[in-house]
C-alpha cells in the first residue's frame, strides 16, 4: 500500500510555508529600500551642509584664497585626511599647476615661506592630471602603488606613507576647470563611499565659486577696458579739438602771412618758412595722436616718411649735421610704429639740443628679416654718468619701449658721444627689455 505526499515548492523550505517566505522577502526589500533611503538622505545632508558652508564662506571670505583656504582644511578636518592639494589648470596651455595645499592642517599658498621647499612630486602631478582623461569625468580612486600613477608620484606616496588618494575634478561642462586630491596615510579614514560623496559635494561647490570669481574678474576687466577706451576718446578729443585745430589755425595764419612775404627780408622769410613747417609738423604729430587713441581712424605716417620729416626739420632749425639712413624696413604691428617714431623723435631732439654735437646720424634697418632696429648716435659731450632722476624724455621713451615689447639702450661716454639704439622684434621672436649701458 502506497501513500502520496506533496512536494513542497521549489526552492522553499519542507519546514517554510509560502506565506512565511513571502514575509521573509518582503523584509528583506523592505530592509534594502530602507538602507537605500537612509543613504540618500546621508547624501543629500552632504551635499546640503557642503551648499551651506560655500554660502557662510563666500559671506565672510568673498576673496578667492580666503574661501579655498577655509574650504580646504574643512574637506581635511571632516574627512580626517592627511593632506589636500587644488590644481588649477590653464586653458590656454591645458596645463595645470598646484595653486594651494593643505598638509597637517597647514595651509599653503605661492606666497608662503616654506612653498618653495614643498617636496612633492609637481611636475608628474601636473602631467598626470592634463593627460588623464578620466579625471576629468568623476572622481578617481588610487592606491598609493597604484600603477596608473607615474613613478615618481608612487615613490612619494611609499615615502611619505600615503595609503590612498582620491582625485575630483573641478567641472563645469564643457569645461575643467582644476582638480582637488585628497590623501590619506591610512588605509580607511572613513567610509569609502561617503568620503567619495563629501569630496563631490565639496568639489561642485568649490568648481562654482571659482568660476563665480572669475566670472567677476572678467567683468572687472572688461569695465577698466571700457573705462581705459572711454578715456583715450576723451583725450582724442580734446587734442582734435584744441591743439590740432590751433596748429591748424596758426598755419592758416602763418601761410597767409608767407603769401606777403615779398617785401620781407630774406632772414624773416627763412623763419616765417620754418614757421610754417614747425606748425605743419606739429599739425601732424596732434592728428597722429588722435588716431592712435581712437584706432579706427586711418591718418597714419610710416616709419620712413616721419624719419624724413624730422630729420629735414632738424636740418632746416639747427646748424649741427644730421645725416639719415634707412634700409629696408620690415612690415610693423598694429601701433608698433607710433613708438617708434616717438622715441626717434625725442633721441633726435634730445642729440640736437643737448649733446653739443658736430654731428648726427640716424640710422634704421630691418634686423634678420623680421627684426627692426633704429639708433641716433651723436659726437657731443655724452650724458653724465650720474643723471640721477630721468627726466620726462627718456622716462618716455623708456615706456614707449616697454608697450612694444622692444629693447632700449643708451650707450654713452663723456667726450665720446651718446648712442639711442632702439631694437624691436614681432611677438613670436621677443627679445628682452629695456637694457642700459656706458661705453
């Protein structure tokens, strides 16, 4: 005699009835929902205390260091974390470099004492952080041997006993703007999941206060640009208005006056004629400014048409011999040849007035194609080595040199002369700055 009896459901237990493994199930999901809503909320509190401290520090640190600098050894203080470095990368070269670190609670900067004699391995970082591809989409965990990280940078972490380090961009897409590493000389600070979810907070809020910051720096500068080009307008103005009219008003003047001038004697006609060219010049030089202070006005004078034009004058006002030489010129920047003509016109000024010369030669050339180079020499009694403080001309010419990139050299002996080089190159060949020298 047979008896049946039934099998129990598969996968539940001869002992469990269904409803018992329903109930189980549900607990545990319920559980799992549960774990899941308590670390959102952790994460959210995170992210929410990480807002409010960004908020108190731009209140009380609006300056970009202050705020990093507090921000900072906070992320170390609520992480227990060795160190923290923000690097901050240069979108013209796509390199990045360390801006601020925060090692044992010490923060420091470019402008601390021992920044010098930090000894990190800053080069690797930098090449490691520009190249990598993946720091710039989330954060990244490294063990300090971790073999995606250069050589040098595992020998400082063996050394210095770093066990971890955790690497958060500072985005704002399309854009990165830096990153912030954190390291740890243990092998856990803390949980790795919410030292990650404090580092992200921490990284999205220092990522908008720093392109908050640059925001207004931009902004500052376009207000000195249009503050500067107000101003320049006005000073245009003004000269167009008051010295170019009067120069053009005394030429009117003095031609008509030539027009009569028949009857004068041959040394009033000499100086009525220089006259006229001394206001016609002077006329040129007002226009010449105006247009240098408002760019989109077209009244220009090359390099060698003003070298001609006051070289003749000097010839026409003075006794003392002026000879000119100029060979073939190269082809000039945008403002390049205002300064230069200045500084030519205030040597020339300078030799015929004040050197006591028998004679004078301006001399101007192209240099290896691309370069220029212009010097007034002179045989007078050369400029006392002891000048003290320079007067406006040569203070002048010295910032006239320095807007153009071009170097400026006076070379002088007593009783030997004076020599005025003035030597320019195009941005892609620069050459160093005003140089001075004494035969």
């Amino acid at each position: 005699m047979s008896s049946t009896q039934d099998a129990a459901p598969c996968g539940v237990s001869a002992l469990e009835s269904p409803a018992e493994t329903d109930v189980s199930r549900l607990q545990a999901q319920l559980s799992s929902l549960r774990n899941d809503r308590q670390r959102a909320e952790c994460m959210a509190s995170i992210q929410r205390d990480a807002v409010q401290l960004a908020l108190d520090l731009l209140v009380t640190h609006p300056d970009l260091r202050g705020f990093f600098r507090m921000f900072v050894k906070r992320l170390v203080d609520d992480s227990g974390a060795h160190a923290c470095s923000v690097w901050l990368l240069d979108e013209a070269t796509n390199v990045c470099d360390l801006w601020m670190a925060n090692i044992g609670g010490e923060t420091l900067i470019a402008e601390s004492p021992g920044w010098a004699s930090l000894e990190l391995p800053r080069e690797s970082m930098t090449g490691h952080l520009s190249a990598c591809a993946e720091c710039r989409t989330g954060i990244l965990e490294y063990q300090g041997e971790d073999g995606r990280l250069p050589e040098p940078i595992r020998l400082f972490n063996r050394e210095s006993g770093i066990r971890t380090l955790l690497v958060a961009p500072l985005n704002l897409p399309p854009k990165t703007l830096g990153w912030i590493v954190l390291s740890s000389v243990e092998d856990s600070v803390c949980e790795c999941q919410w030292l990650s979810a404090l580092l992200d907070a921490t990284a999205r809020q220092a990522t908008l206060a720093l392109y908050y910051s640059r925001l207004v720096e931009q902004s500052l500068l376009e207000a000195r640009r249009q503050a500067v080009l107000e101003e320049r307008n006005r000073i245009a103005r003004d000269i167009h208005d008051t010295l170019a009219q009067g120069f053009g008003a005394i030429l009117m003047q003095l031609q008509a006056a030539q027009r009569g001038a028949s009857s004068f004697p041959p040394a009033v006609s000499k100086s009525l004629e220089t006259a006229v060219d001394l206001a016609r010049t002077h006329l040129v030089e007002a226009r010449r400014s105006v247009a240098a202070l408002r760019p989109h006005s077209h009244e220009r004078e090359d390099v060698s048409a003003a070298l001609h034009r006051m070289v003749d004058l000097a010839k026409r006002t003075n006794d003392v011999p002026v000879e000119l030489i100029i060979d073939e010129l190269p082809a000039f920047e945008a403002g390049v040849e205002r300064e230069i003509v200045g500084i030519a016109q205030e040597a020339l000024t300078n030799a015929v007035r004040h050197a006591h010369a028998r004679r004078i030669t301006v001399r101007a050339g192209a240099v290896r194609g691309v370069g220029f180079r212009l010097s007034v020499t002179d045989d007078g009694r050369g400029m006392p080595r002891d000048r003290g403080t320079d007067g406006f001309g040569m203070t002048s010419m010295r910032e006239r040199a320095e807007r153009i990139g071009a170097s400026l050299t006076f070379v002088t002996a007593a009783r030997a002369g004076t020599e005025v080089v003035v030597a320019w190159q195009p941005a892609a060949f620069a050459i160093p700055r005003a140089a001075h020298g004494d035969r």
